[in-house]
C-alpha cells in the first residue's frame, strides 16, 4: 500500500485477482488534508479523460444568456408562488404566472431548435392553506425531458433543478418588489442553460431540466415533483439543485469554489439500513455523498472554472432546500450554492438603510460565475446520461473472516468495464481505483475492515457511472 498523507502520492501497482481481470495501473495523486479534499486539491483516484463532446458543449453555455435570463425573471416584479397567474397578470408580464409562461416558452424554443428533442412539461396542482400558504393556491413545476435514445438506458434519468419562485422581506407579500436575481433566478438560469447546451446533443440515458416553485413557501413544489417520480417509479440516478449559486460580489466571496451540499444519514434510510451504518461505518456513503464526490471528480476533469468544495452536511444552519425533497423520497441529491451568502442580498425588501443596500437585484450577481455553475451542472449531467447506469446487486462477500476483500456484482448494459475504488475509512474522498476487464467480481488483497470500497461500471469512452457501496452478503 502507498501510504497516504498529505504529500502527493503516486500509486501505480497492481493488487487483486479476479475472472477475466484487466489490471490498469491507474495514477492517484491524493491531496486531502484528512478532513475534506480542499477545492485546490489537483488529482483523485483514477483521472479519466474529458471527453471532447462534453468539453465543447460546456463551452457554449453563456454568461451574456444568464444575465439576459435572470433580468427577465426579475422583470416579473414579484416571483412569490402565492402572486398572481391570472391571464391578465401574465399579459402584462407581472407575477409567478408570467415567470412560470416565459420558462416554457424558453424551453420550448431549445426544443424548435433541437428539432423537438425536448418535451416540455408542467407538473401542476393545487396546494390547500397550510402555514405558509394563506389560500388554495395553484403551484406548477415546469421541466423539459432530453428522452436518452438507447432503449436499455433510457429509463435511467439525471435531473439539474432550481426554483423558480422568489420573496421578500415578507414571506406573504405578492405585490412589492422580490427580484429573486441569486435566489434563485440564478439556479433557474443553471436549468435553463443546462437545456439549452444538452439538447444540442444526445445522451443514452435520459436527463431532465427542472424548474420549481413553492420553494420558499416550504418545498411545495419539489416535494410533489419527487412524490410523482417516486410513486411512478422514475429511476433518477441523480439531482443537482441549484439555489443561490449567483457568487454574490461581496469583497469576501471566493469565487473560485461552490459549495456541494449532500445529506450523511440518509433521510430515507430504513431501520435495517441505520443498524447496518451503526455497526459497519457508512455514515459518510449515502448515494447522495458518493454523487458529491462524483461532482468533485468531473470538476477535476473538466474545465469549468469553478471548483466543487464538498460540504459534508444536509445544508446551512436554519435553512433548506428542494435536494431535501429528493432525499425523502430516496433518491440521490445535492446542493450548490455559493461560497459566502450575503444575507442583506436575500429575502430583503429591496431598499438603503444606514447605508446598506438590501435586496436580491442583478447587480450583486456575478454572471460569469453563474455559468461557471451550470457549466460544472452540465459536465456532470452529460457524464453521467453518457455512462453506463451503476453496477447492480453489488455485493462484499462476508461469509467467512478474511484478509481479502471479494466483492461481486450483476453486469451493467453498455458497460465495458467496471472499477473498484477505495479509500481509508477515515478519509473524505476516493483515494485509489482499480479497473477491472468485463468482471462482474473482483478480489482484493486488502482487508473490508480496514477500507471503504464502492464498484463503477465504464464504457469504452471512458464515461464512470456512479459507484455503488457494496451490501454485505453471508
Ligand atoms: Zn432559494
């Protein structure tokens, strides 16, 4: 074994044996600090190469579009999910109800323009008075579906999403001004950018773009979305949801990271699973974590201009967010958001107090850095609907006491290879990798006790699925 620290570390020999085993030396170069791999840090396990498709199509998402986008959200005056969406509201392009029509109709166009690869939809209902919502109120999520066009892949579906509604000082008020430019017109504009870029492109899988509302009145509209796919049995492998990721013009922003947010303890975790995560460690291996590290990773490999900085953690004190919505329902989500909120730029009545500026408007948002954003969305939406879907059955065989470590899997459509990672069960991020020929079973000369392991299947571009954790299997 190489020894880990905070040196950098060159690990190229072989370990393991296994059926029709190809042994790739791969180059890890670790420098994590032992608590998170910080932003700066230059290698992970097993690099792949960018592929040039997804290097050139990140490269025409605009800084120039976002600003046009964000300005035309905030020109809707007041975004609240409880403002109006009458005809006449929406004529004179005032209200949720204009916001939510100028969304489709952007999606529509990149559909015009894809000779209609998109399908757009609303995903509409009628919420009853609840706390933050005084009367019956109508809340409608709008998305566009990028179909993947191989039909053992389709199925599997990759989901960027932002909300679309916005507020002020005053949770209720539906009249003042509630710009909404960072919060979260820039995470609309990450969706919608995202959009445009993917359908000029084809995927195997399927990747949907999505805008919510109802966010700030309690993640009404995320919660209905992933109740719908959870109860139509949607395999989505993996949401990115975007809110304030504008990179507030602060002196003390860093603008080099954004801030990945993912849950520990899983929200939908059974009795079982928390037992097994008592008694074998786990807590830092939800599927939500391991799509974390997977964004860190495509931040290594792609140029998109701004760095993942892994936050190991649900979200901020007192706030949350439409991932959580995801998580309930059990699939796989994290957050981005920028690295210093300015709280006088959110959920402020816009207006100069004591020489403070207060207010969520344009001018605090840096729209180069909103499309270093979605450009870090769309490398890691493309990567993944272009990878073979992860492993399935993936298993570590604890039948006996060993040394070794055997894990097996079930073959994945597409895949051409398949490659463990592992890493100290201390440490934050996958540290070595190990690429397997077409094996669906690997055995390692390293103790289960001592590493965490996870399995990721490869085509023969070299796109990575997600990697699984296996179960222990008596
Ligand atoms: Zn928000």
């Amino acid at each position: 074994m190489a020894h880990r620290g905070n040196s950098l570390i060159r690990d190229n020999h072989s370990l393991g044996e296994g059926r029709g085993l190809v042994f790739t030396a791969a180059a890890v170069i670790l420098a994590c600090s032992g608590i998170l791999c910080s932003a700066q840090e230059t290698g992970a396990a097993g690099k792949a190469p960018p592929d040039p498709r997804i290097s050139e199509a990140i490269g025409q998402v605009s800084a120039d579009h976002v600003r046009q986008t964000i300005e035309k959200l905030v020109s809707f005056q007041n975004r609240s999910t409880l403002s109006a969406q009458d005809e006449e509201s929406i004529k004179a392009g005032k209200g949720i109800g204009a916001a939510r029509e100028w969304i489709k109709s952007e999606l529509e166009r990149d559909s015009k323009e894809c000779g209609g690869c998109l399908e757009v939809k609303t995903d509409s209902f009628e919420e009853q008075p609840a706390d933050r919502i005084p009367k019956s109120t109508q809340i409608a999520n709008v998305y566009a579906v990028l179909r993947g066009t191989d039909p053992q892949q389709a199925s599997r579906i990759v989901l960027v999403t932002g909300h679309y509604d916005s507020r002020n000082s005053d949770n209720l008020n539906t009249t003042d001004a509630a710009p909404g430019a960072n919060d979260d017109g820039s995470g609309t504009a990450v969706s919608l950018e995202c959009a445009r870029v993917l359908s000029k492109m084809k995927f195997p899988a399927t990747i949907i773009f999505l805008t919510v509302a109802g966010e700030e009145q309690g993640l009404n509209g995320s919660k209905h979305f992933a109740q719908m796919a959870k109860r139509e049995g949607w395999n989505i492998e993996a949401v990115l949801n975007n809110d304030i990721v504008g990179g507030d013009r602060g002196p003390q922003q860093d603008a080099s990271v954004v801030r990945v947010f993912s849950e520990g303890l899983p929200a939908a975790a059974t009795e079982p699973e928390i037992r097994r995560i008592r008694a074998l460690g786990g807590e830092s291996d939800s599927t939500s974590r391991e799509l974390a590290r997977f964004v860190a990773e495509v931040g290594r490999t792609y140029d998109a201009g701004v760095k993942p900085l892994l936050i190991f953690r649900l979200d901020r004190y007192l706030r949350g967010g439409d991932h959580y919505s995801f998580n309930q329902q059990g699939f796989a989500a994290v957050r981005m958001t920028e690295y210093r909120e300015d709280y006088n730029h959110q959920h402020q009545n816009v207006r100069t107090e004591g020489g403070i500026e207060y207010g969520d408007l344009p001018k605090f948002v840096d729209f180069e850095y909103v499309a270093r954003v979605a450009r870090l969305n769309a490398a890691t939406l493309a990567v993944l609907a272009s990878a073979p879907g992860p492993p399935a059955k993936v298993k570590m065989l604890t039948k006996e006491l060993q040394n070794d470590t055997t894990l097996t899997w079930e073959p994945s459509p597409g895949a051409a290879g398949y490659e463990v990672l592992w890493r100290a069960t201390s440490a934050s991020d996958w540290e070595h990798v190990q690429t397997f020929g077409n094996a669906a079973r690997a055995t390692l000369k390293l103790s289960k006790d001592n590493e965490i392991f996870g399995v990721g299947a490869v085509d023969s571009a070299g796109h990575r699925s997600l990697p699984v954790v296996p179960e222990p299997e008596r």
